[in-house]
C-alpha cells in the first residue's frame, strides 16, 4: 500500500479572558469532500516537516504561521493509501487566514473539539488533543 507523508498544524489562538481555540477546516473536494481536518499537506522532497507546514499554510490559507512544538504522527489506512502524519502546534504569525482551498473553518475550544465530523486520520489527533489537555501538559507557546 502507497504511504503518503503530510503534516497538519494545529493552529492555536488566545485572546484575553478565553478558553484558546484550534481552527479546523473543511474539505471542499475529493471523496472526503465536507469532512474536516486539520490543514496541511503532503511533504514535498527535500522539505522538512516544519517547511512543508509553512509553504502548505501559505498555500491553502494565505497567510505565515509559526511551527512550534511537535505533537504526534499519526498513522492510519485509508482504503487507497497509508497515510503518516506529523502534526504540530502552530500560530499565525502574519497574515489574515483566507480560504484558498477550503469550503468553511471554524475555531473550536480545546476542551469541545467533538463539534465537527473529523476525517478518520483527524480523530486520532482530537484524541491525542484531548489526552495532552487532560493531563498536566501546558499548551506549548508558539
């Protein structure tokens, strides 16, 4: 089975007095069209993780983000491919976020991330979210 590698960001943001918040995109095309993600995309040779995440964030929302602390990879089999995914905590650095390639985004809290119908590779990562807030872990800072 082909083994596709991308990254994700998970892009975080807090403003004064609230909960922080992770934007989720929804997919506008493929047979996942309607689902959502996090956004992202394949890893292109010679890119490094972190490289590949900046150039997919400038591509798929216009605008510079901040790759920060690694949070997982996750693995899962699609009926047509492997896929690996690295994810990260990111921030915008500069830019306004425009959807270029996406049909909606939504911020979520980190606490109720269960909002939106994830794609299957996704969950794992809400999952992973979900652990790291429930321990002791501080959200890292980008």
């Amino acid at each position: 089975m082909k083994t596709i590698k991308v990254v994700a960001a998970i892009i975080q943001s807090r403003k004064e007095n609230q909960a922080p918040v992770v934007l989720a995109t929804q997919r506008g095309y493929g047979s996942y069209k309607d689902w959502w993600e996090f956004p992202g995309g394949k890893v292109e040779p010679g890119e490094t993780p972190e490289q590949a995440l900046a150039r997919e964030i400038r591509e798929e929302l216009s605008a510079d983000i901040s790759v920060g602390q690694y949070l997982t990879t996750v693995e899962y089999d699609y009926p047509e491919f492997h896929l690996s995914m690295a994810c990260y905590w990111c921030r915008v650095r500069e830019g306004h976020l425009t959807l270029l390639e996406h049909e909606a985004a939504r911020w979520l809290p980190l606490n109720d991330l269960r909002q939106v119908n994830w794609l299957p590779a996704d969950i794992l990562v809400v999952e992973e979210i979900e652990k790291a807030i429930s321990s002791d872990y501080h959200l890292p800072t980008v």
